[in-house]
C-alpha cells in the first residue's frame, strides 16, 4: 500500500510541477486511486475476518471449559474411572492452553496493528 501511495503523491507533485500533461495524470491517478480503494476494501476484510476468528475462538474455549467442568463433575460424583478423568483432563488442558495462545498472537499480531493503525488510516486521508 505504501508504495502504491507514494507513487499517486509523486504523481500528483509531477504535475503540479507540470512536469506532465493533465490528461497523462487523470488515467494513472484514477488507477493509483482504485488500486488504493481495492487495497482498502482489502484491508478492512481481512480485520473483519481476523475479528470473526477471534471470537470464535474465544467461544471454542469457552466450550472447552464447560466441558471441563462437566468433566469434572462426572468424575466427582463416580461416573468417570480415575485413568480416563486423566486421560481427558490431559487432553482437554493441552487444548485449552492452545486456544488461549492463538487468541493472544491473534490480538498482538503485527499484521492487526499494522493494517489498523498505518495502512487504513493513510487510506482513510486519501
């Protein structure tokens, strides 16, 4: 994105220096302007997509610890036999430590923080 900004501003000095006809700039400047509003539709896309994963998997782990505490309490009150409680508290432990780290890149991840705070809002000035 930035390079493709760069080269409408460049664009637009070459011809406020009329360095190049009106006519030349109009064609390139409306193709550096929808490439930049593809690019921007692009962007806005991929955050809501990153959201709807987000939540998500937010409700996957909430899922998961409802079914440990059902875990739980099938093997408090005897329905479950001490070998399988461990065998799936280990199992349902391993996925819900996985879930919770995904959902922390997930909301540290430069590609967030890039789209959001530097490319959209070059973007948005245009």
């Amino acid at each position: 994105m930035p390079l493709i900004w760069r080269k409408d501003q460049a664009l637009n000095e070459l011809v406020e220096k009329k360095r190049i006809p009106p006519e030349m700039f109009d064609g390139l400047h409306k193709n550096f302007e929808n490439a930049l509003n593809q690019l921007k539709a692009d962007a806005q896309t991929t955050l809501e997509n990153l959201d709807k994963k987000v939540v998500r998997c937010g409700l996957h782990v909430t899922e998961l610890r409802l079914a440990m505490l059902h875990l739980e309490i099938e093997h408090e009150i005897g329905e479950i036999d001490e070998k399988s409680y461990q065998t799936a508290s280990k199992c349902m432990h391993a996925w819900e430590i996985m879930p919770s780290d995904l959902l922390l890149k997930i909301d540290q991840d430069p590609l967030r923080e890039w789209l959001e705070s530097g490319a959209l809002a070059r973007l948005e000035t245009i």
